[in-house]
C-alpha cells in the first residue's frame, strides 16, 4: 500500500506538470500511464492509473485555466506612451506667453481668493483666516485661507479611514485614468492657471514655474502610473505543480499625512498623489506659502475624478498638524518634504507613541542640503561657471538642490573668478512678470530676514570676505517686498560655517584649495566631511581618472550626483531625487521603488490539489 500511495502521488505530479504545458489532456493520459506505471510493475495496474488521471483532469483543467487567466490579468492595461513633458520656450508674442501673462496680472489684481478645507468633498470653513502673501509684494495677499483645527483633523483622518477600503479596491486601470487625465488637464486647460499661481503664490519666473508646476507634476503623475503599472505585473515566475502563486500590492493599513513645502508645486502634487495612486487616502497638508497652487492642482485632481475622502485637502499649523496625526492609531505613513529639523521631530514623535499605532508608520522625508561643486584643475573653467550661477541663483537658491558651496583649485582660480562675477553682474532680480529676472524675492519675510542676518554677520567676519553684491534693499515704490541681490562670498577657512550651513537663499560660499599642495583625495574628503547633508553635488573634470577617484570618495556624499553638470535640474524619469544624511531616507520621487514606500505586499499561494498525503516519502520504511 505504501507503494501505491506513492505511485499515485507522483502519478498526480506529473500529470499536474503536464497540464500546465499542454491543453490536450485526453492524448496525455494513456502516455503517462504507460511509460510511468508499465516501466514500474506493482500494485496499480495500467488501467487504474489511467482512470487516477482521467479523475484528477478535473482539477487539471481547472488549475490550467485559471493560469492562463492570471497570465493575461497580470499583463495590465498598455497605457498611453510616457515622456516626459516638452518644456515650451515662452517666446516673444507666443501665445503661451500672453495667456500665462494674462492670468498672472488677473491673480494679482482681484480679491483674493478664499480657500476652505476640503474633507469628503465638502468645503469646511473654520473661520481661523491666514493670508498667503505674494513673495515681491508682501503687502498683498494671493489668497486667504482657512486653518484646521485639532477637531476637524481628526474628521479628516475619519474620512480617509471611511474612504480608504473602497479606494483601494478600485482596480488600477481606473485610478490610472483619474491621474492620466489630471496629467492632460495640467498640460492644456490649466496649464497657464497652475503655472500663474506659482509664479504669483511662491515668487518663480515664469521658466521656473514652467519646469515645475507643469511640467514636473505632470511627469510625477505620467511615470507613477507606468511604474505602478510594471509594479503590478510583477508576480512570481514560478509555480508547483497544483500551486498558483501571486502578489497583492494593498494600499497601507491607515492614512497618509502629506506634509508639503513651498518651493515647488509639483512636490505637493506627488506626496499627496502617489500615495493615492497606490491605493491610499491621504491629508494633504501645502505649505502656508503654496496654498494657491497646491489648492488648484487638488481641484484639478477631483475634475479628473477623484472620489470625495481619497485626498482631503487641510491647510493647518504644523505643530497642531503633527502633534494630531502622530496621535492617532491609524497613522501609516507620514510623506514630508521641508527641513531636517521638523522632520527630525516628527520622526522623534512617531518614536515616543510607537506602542499607539496598529501598524509601523512609515516615514518618507525629503529635507534641506548644502549642495557642492568641486572642480578639479582639468576643468572646463566656463562650464563650471555657467553651472553654478544657475544652480545657486535660479529661484533666489531655494531648490533643494541648490549649489551653496564651492570648492576651486588655486590654478583655475583667477580665470573662474573673473567670469563668476562677470555673469553675476548681469542677473537682474524683480517682479516676476518681467522675464528677464532670474529670480524675484525670497519667500517671506522670515526666510529674508535670515538670510540678510547671514549677510550682515559675513560683513563682519575675518574669514569671509563678500565678493559680490551682498545687498538687499526694496526694489521699486510699488514693490513692498525685500529683494537680495546675488551673493558671492570666499572664505579662508573650509571648515567655516558658512561651506556647512544651509541658509536656503542667494548665497554662494567659496572656497579655493592650494592644488599644488593639496591632493584631489584630500579635497574630495573635506567636501565630504563638512556638511551633514547629503542630497546634491557637482563635480567638474575633464580627467576621467579624477572623476572616477570622485566617483568613488562622494559615493556617500550626495544622492544625486552630476559629472560636469550643475547640481539642480533632476528630472522624472531620468534622475529620481533624493539625499539621505542629515537630507532625508533618499526613497527616491520619481522611481519606481518611491511606490513601494506606498503598498503593503502580500503573498498568495492556492493550492488546487488537494492535499492527500500526511507521510513524506522520506518518512516511509
């Protein structure tokens, strides 16, 4: 009996195994029995095992067909062609230039307009009214909005937890359409309107707003369905007899606190909306100084489709934000961009009620840098030049990614300087609605009056000396805000605080090494060792070895890293972006693995077989 129960059991095996590579069972059966059982006289006769197969077809046939329709499910819907979006030139007399004109001056000449909290679609308005200021005209507000409360919060988190389960199980081709025709309203109807409020809410000129507030967030929104599309279709390749295997990518047990900065519109659009996309319901938290575009692409996301309760949209405090959400049980995931310092504490907070929560919060941040470029003396002296300026002066130095040190060899010294400041003084800062200016004000008076401190206190300094400009003054009688002009420091000191503190404005320190003393190991060290940031950096050589030896000394250094290239300008699809030290856990906006941050895998293994044996056969005397 021992025997036979084996016998049967590979006998089951391999016709299992058959099935699944071919569809004519009827022809498999006499071939199997025949050349298995007659090769191996015993206790089950030919007949019998051919009749165990016919039997066992009913399970084959079964388990057959639902691995041909798991194979064709997995393929998910081919989705339209992605690319990035083409960044359009804003020429002289073009129509995409009169019309973003057009809205510009229309935002900055009516009332401003009233923004309520948003939850479950429906508009609260809490009665604690802040204005959001426009950055050149700090005496007029861009838009008035109202501030959540603790209470209103918690029905916010309510809703997401309401909404949550049936989002979820939305199948992926109908949340890809929402965020695909989102993509398209961004790029056509609203495009003048979403770039406009950037230009008049966060101070970008018009180049600026374009490559952010359009043409980044409509790529955040094109490649995360691509990716989750890929992410999806990855299932397990390989399947016992009698087994089918797969992966279920659920949305996060809980809620998502999109916690959004100022500097750019397209970074609220992706922590609030990628988590969405994968299933999540999330509050979205813009920025005090980003209301106006974060509120116009969140409305662009409900015309598109999206259901009341996925995104509740709650301008509020950040203390009385984070202290509310890192209080509640269902916190999943906290998705922040802002300074190491608010993230550090959120971090901190979500450490001390750990024991609270019903699953492990997961938290994204992406935070500040004090960005290098390093030359070697191999380099292109006016391509480095170029570079920098427009990686330290584009938007007044307040990219993440922002060149805010530099480090220049001795040898290359006089030539770099004299075109720096050459190209420094030919940058013009002002209103936004005159395109020829590089940037117009700092965000808010906050931000300024930190910035020029670090310039009063640099006059001061025996180690710094100001190379350029390092004034700041009120542009014009209608302008009523506070304009700093381009700043260029040196410094004698490369461990001065200056090459390590991040002042997030229109300030380049520099500091040139002696090349002929110091090696190119022990300037990539002390580039290295300075700052406690990590996010981005530039190296500029013509010497291949020395970019290797670059390559290898910053590996740790930077989360991006540009080979003669200025440190800003990432692009979806093409460098996802992301620090880690003291910059944040470098998961990556903008690559496939960022979505993994917003799914909870599970593993599903059906057997179709039934199990008919306890003993194995290493079991059996």
């Amino acid at each position: 009996p021992s025997r036979a129960c084996c016998c049967a059991s590979r006998f089951l095996e391999l016709a299992t195994a058959a099935v699944l590579r071919v569809c004519d069972f009827d022809s498999i059966c006499t071939s199997i029995a025949a050349t298995y059982f007659l090769a191996r006289p015993g206790p089950v006769s030919f007949h019998q095992a051919r009749e165990m197969l016919r039997r066992s077809l009913q399970v084959s046939r079964g388990l057959h067909g639902a691995l041909r329709s798991v194979r064709c499910s997995s393929s998910y819907p081919n989705i339209p062609p992605v690319t990035n979006e083409p960044i359009l030139d804003f020429a002289p007399n073009s129509p995409e230039r009169e019309a973003v004109l057009m809205e510009y001056h229309r935002l900055m000449s009516q009332t401003p307009a009233e923004i309520p909290c948003i939850i479950n679609g429906e508009e609260r308005k809490t009665g604690d009214i802040r204005d959001q200021l426009s950055p050149y005209d700090q005496g007029v507000a861009v838009s008035t909005f109202h501030y959540a409360d603790k209470a209103l919060l918690e029905e916010a988190i309510k809703s997401c937890l309401e909404a949550r389960y049936k989002w979820d199980l939305v199948p992926f081709e109908h949340k890809a359409a929402i965020f695909l025709k989102a993509a398209d309203l961004i790029s056509t109807k609203y495009r003048a309107q979403v770039l406009a409020s950037t230009m008049v809410g966060q101070g970008k000129n018009i180049l600026q707003a374009e490559i952010d507030s359009t043409c980044e967030l409509i790529d955040f929104f094109r490649f995360a369905v691509e990716y989750a599309r890929e992410l999806y279709a990855t299932q397990p390749k390989h399947h016992a007899p009698g087994n089918w295997n797969r992966m279920v990518y659920r949305g996060l047990e809980g809620f998502v606190a999109a916690i959004c900065p100022f500097n750019f519109t397209a970074i609220g659009g992706n922590l609030a909306g990628a988590p969405a996309l994968m299933g999540n319901t999330v509050l979205w938290k813009p920025s005090d100084n980003a209301v106006l575009s974060n509120y116009i692409v969140f409305n662009i996301l409900r015309e598109a489709g999206l259901p009341d309760g996925v995104i509740n949209f709650v301008p509020a405090h950040g203390p009385v934000f984070g202290d509310t959400i890192t209080d509640s049980p269902d916190l999943a995931a906290i998705n922040f961009t802002g300074s190491s310092r608010t993230f550090k504490h959120l971090w901190r907070q979500v450490g001390e009620k750990i024991d609270n929560y019903k699953t492990f919060p997961r938290l994204v941040g992406e935070c500040g840098g004090k960005n290098f470029h390093v030359l070697h003396p191999s380099a292109d002296v006016e391509s480095a030049v170029h570079g920098t300026i427009k990686s330290t002066f584009e938007y007044a130095g307040q990219k993440c990614s922002a060149c805010s040190r530099a480090y220049i060899p001795a040898s290359l010294w006089p030539e770099f300087k004299e075109m720096l400041l050459q190209e420094q003084s030919r940058l013009k800062v002002g209103r936004p609605s005159d395109l020829e200016n590089i940037y117009s004000n700092v965000i808010n008076k906050e931000s300024s009056d930190r910035i020029t401190l670090a310039i009063d206190l640099a006059v001061r300094d025996e180690e710094l000396t100001i190379l350029a400009s390092g004034r700041y003054h009120d542009e014009d009688e209608a302008g009523d805000g506070l304009v700093i002009e381009p700043t260029i420091i040196q410094t004698s000191n490369p461990k001065h605080e200056y090459m390590s503190t991040e002042f997030f404005g229109p300030i380049l320190t520099v500091y040139v090494y002696d090349d002929a003393k110091t090696s190119w190991s022990e300037t990539l060290e002390l580039v290295n060792s300075t700052s406690a940031y990590a996010l981005t950096g530039a190296v500029f050589a013509r010497d291949r070895g020395a970019v290797e030896e670059a390559s290898r000394a910053l590996r740790h250094a930077v989360g991006n890293f540009y080979i003669n290239d200025k440190s800003t300008g990432s692009v979806v699809g093409q460098q996802p972006f992301g620090g880690s030290r003291a910059s944040g856990t470098n998961d990556k906006a903008g690559a496939p693995s960022y979505l993994l941050k917003w799914v909870s895998a599970q593993s599903v293994k059906e057997t179709f077989v039934p199990i008919s044996r306890l003993a194995h056969p290493s079991m059996i005397h």
